[in-house]
C-alpha cells in the first residue's frame, strides 16, 4: 500500500453475506451492503469532516477482504 493513498477497513462482525438482500426484484433500490456504505462514508466526511475520503467500498466476501488488506 502507497502512503499517497492510506486505506482504513472497518470490520463489522455477527453479520453475514446472506444478510444483506441483493433487491433483484427491484433494481432501483440500492443494495443494503451499499446503502451501509454509503452512510459511513457521509459520517466520517460530514460527522468528522474528513473531506478527504473519497469512497467507502463495502466487501462481504472475506476472502476479497484479505486480499485487498495484503495489498
């Protein structure tokens, strides 16, 4: 990982792939994992002023998650 470019993960436990509706049905609405994402993304850029985050990537996939934290 570049220091130009620090990356900071959040980790939320007790919560599953499967707990997160993919709204097939309803193309729409945003997906849940993505709507969370989101929200933590206003939080730390209007709750912190952290104007510097760019985006907030949500990862339900562990295996991804390990990969991108090895980077």
């Amino acid at each position: 990982m570049c220091e130009a470019e620090p990356r900071f993960f959040i980790e939320v436990r007790g919560v599953s792939p499967s707990d997160f509706s993919a709204n097939a049905e309803t193309p729409e609405k945003r997906d849940e994992a993505v709507a969370l994402a989101n929200d933590v993304h206003d939080l730390l850029r209007e709750g912190y002023g952290k104007t510097e985050v760019t985006g907030v990537v949500p990862v339900v996939n562990p295996e991804v998650h390990e990969r991108l934290v090895d980077r």
